[in-house]
C-alpha cells in the first residue's frame, strides 16, 4: 500500500510550499492547502499541480469546507512576533491569525498538527501570549511539544533559529520528540559553489524571466541601507549562510567577497578596492540555502516578490526530518491498535 494514500495533510499558510514539500519527501500526502497572498499562487501552482489550494483568507473559509487529514501544518504569519520588528504578537491582527489555526484544529481533529513560527515568538514580552496559545492547543486534545531549532543541524546550509511546535493527539499517548542532527554541518561551498555566475535583475528589479539559463537565478540590484551596513553581511565559503529573509535588500552577501571591514559598532563597510565582488544572493542561491529543489520554480515578475517566498518558507531539510520523525511515531502509533 502506498502510505502517502493513508497519510494526508491539510496545509494552512502554506506560502510557496516549503513544508509541503519537506512532508511529501517523508512520504506524507497534501491534499488541501490554503494560501491568502496572490503573487505566491502562481508558484504553489506551478509546483504543485496536484494539490487544491483555496485562495481566500482563512478568517472566511468555514471548517466544513476544509477535508479531513491525519494531520495539519502550517506556520501563521510571523511577522507580529519578529524580534526585528515592532514585536506586536497577538494584539496584532496576523498574531491573531494563531486562533484560526487552532479554531480549525479544533473542528477538524487531526492526529497531529505542526506549526512553526520565529523565534521572536519565545520573547518574554510574548510570554503570556505564547502560554495562552500552548493552552489552547493542549485544550483541543493535544499533547504538546516545542523547541527552538536551528536548521544548520538538519542539514541546511543556514543559521537560521524558528520555533518547531508539534502536538499529537492525547489519546495516542506520548508527546513528540525532537530528531537529534547526525549530520556535518553543509557549507555555502556545498550548496552553491558549483553555480554558474548569477545575472543581475532588471531595471527597478524586474526579472530577466526566460532569457535566465537557470531559472530564477537573478539578484537584486540598488543600494544598501544603513541598518543593513551596521553589520557583517558576508559569510564565507566554509560557513553557513546567515538567515534567508524574506526582503531583498536583506539578502546576504555571496561569499566570494571578503568580509565587510568593521568601523564601529553600528557601521561596517566594503573592503576597498573589493567593492564589486559584494553582490546579493541570487534568488536560485537562497532557495538552495532554503534547500529547495533547483526544479522548483518560483513565478514572479519583482525580485522582491521571489526573495519574499524563498524566505518565509520552511526550509526544505527541516521539514523533511521532523516529517520522518512524525511518521515513525505515527505508523507505531498504528501498528499498536491495528
């Protein structure tokens, strides 16, 4: 029997598909998703023909309308708990889109639900908030298990640190236990050293679309802010990349440039003479950071709209290890009361 048949998932802020596409590697099956923003649905389209996604906000789509699965993911928009940001949380009204997750929970009973968020969530200006979440989520019959994960030890070529948060239902009898990394860690140098040089996008960063030899490898041009100058934006060959954002104008550097040269606390800058190795990460080089398939296509005409995918996904590794780990506990789970 092909398992994927019996292991169906109902994807709720999918974006362009990273979890998705890390649970179908572990052999999990999705088979409704739902995704608001209208410059990512060509993109889930293009990679996943096969999968209905409903384009309205979550707030309009009744429970009844939504199939059951044996398990729902998602990770509700993150935004309102970034550390970078005005750290709104709940009184935010995309920290509040954490309730639809759990209203739809609540209707639908899957045997396991994963969400994700960043790790600005754990602040202690969110504690309370986070704890009410946690509650609701173990009121609705889960037990609960969360971690802050740093995917550079699930065999992705990145720092980057975002909340894991799993429940199973109660009556299966045990909570989720977080994979340990066996892995060396991936380089820069392993994800993207054998690339051909990247071009540069369009004027006001349009995309060169199909006169690229590889698709979606295209960088952002224009000038660097003073925010992004305060520090060291170049990882080398031998490291992993700093965190993939979902904004151009913050994308690191590529690592053939040396190391931005130190002033002063808040000011960094290029090294003389070197200024024209400093150039973003193409849009391709990030997905490969963010361990995405280079047959994974994103659709866009901005530049700003492909970064802004590619960094608020789920990287595609991490994704797939805590799938396989779902699995197991999943499949015993079934052997159990077969």
């Amino acid at each position: 029997m092909d398992i994927s048949q019996e292991l169906t998932l109902i994807s709720l802020f999918s974006g362009c598909g990273g979890l998705d596409l890390g649970f179908k590697k572990a052999r999990f099956k999705t088979i409704w998703a739902n995704e608001y923003d209208d410059t990512i649905w060509p993109t889930f389209k293009k990679n996943f023909p096969a999968i209905h996604i409903d384009t309205r906000s979550i707030t309009d789509i009744p429970s009844s309308e939504i199939p059951k699965s044996i398990g729902i993911i998602g990770g509700p928009p993150c935004q309102s708990w970034s550390e970078a940001g005005a750290c709104r949380g709940i009184n935010d009204h995309r920290g509040r889109l954490f309730f639809e997750y759990i209203r739809v929970l609540n209707d639908k009973k899957p045997l396991f639900f994963l969400a994700e968020n960043v790790s600005g969530i754990l602040a202690g200006i969110h504690a309370e908030a986070f704890q009410n979440i946690l509650s609701q989520f173990s009121t609705a019959g889960y037990n609960i298990s969360y971690k802050l994960l740093n995917a550079k030890y699930f065999n992705v070529p990145q720092d980057r640190e975002r909340v894991i948060i799993v429940g199973y239902q109660k009556k299966m009898g045990k909570k989720f236990s977080f994979p340990e990394s066996n892995f060396k860690l991936v380089t820069l140098r392993d994800a993207i050293g054998g690339l051909p040089e990247a071009v540069a996008a369009q004027q006001y960063n349009k995309t060169n679309g199909n006169s690229l030899v590889m698709p979606n490898h295209e960088y952002m041009t224009g000038g660097f802010s003073s925010i992004y100058m305060s520090r060291n934006r170049v990882r080398s060959w031998d490291e992993q990349s700093f965190t993939i954002q979902a904004g151009g104008r913050h994308a690191p550097m590529h690592p053939r440039a040396p190391k931005m040269k130190f002033i002063n606390h808040n000011k960094r800058e290029f090294v003389k003479g070197k200024e024209q190795l400093y150039r973003r990460l193409s849009i391709r080089e990030c997905a490969r950071v963010q361990t995405f398939p280079d047959d994974f296509i994103f659709e866009y005409t901005d530049l700003s709209d492909g970064y802004k995918m590619v960094g608020n996904a789920v990287p595609v590794e991490m994704a797939r290890y805590v799938g396989l780990s779902i699995k197991k506990d999943i499949l015993d789970f079934r052997m159990k009361y077969s």
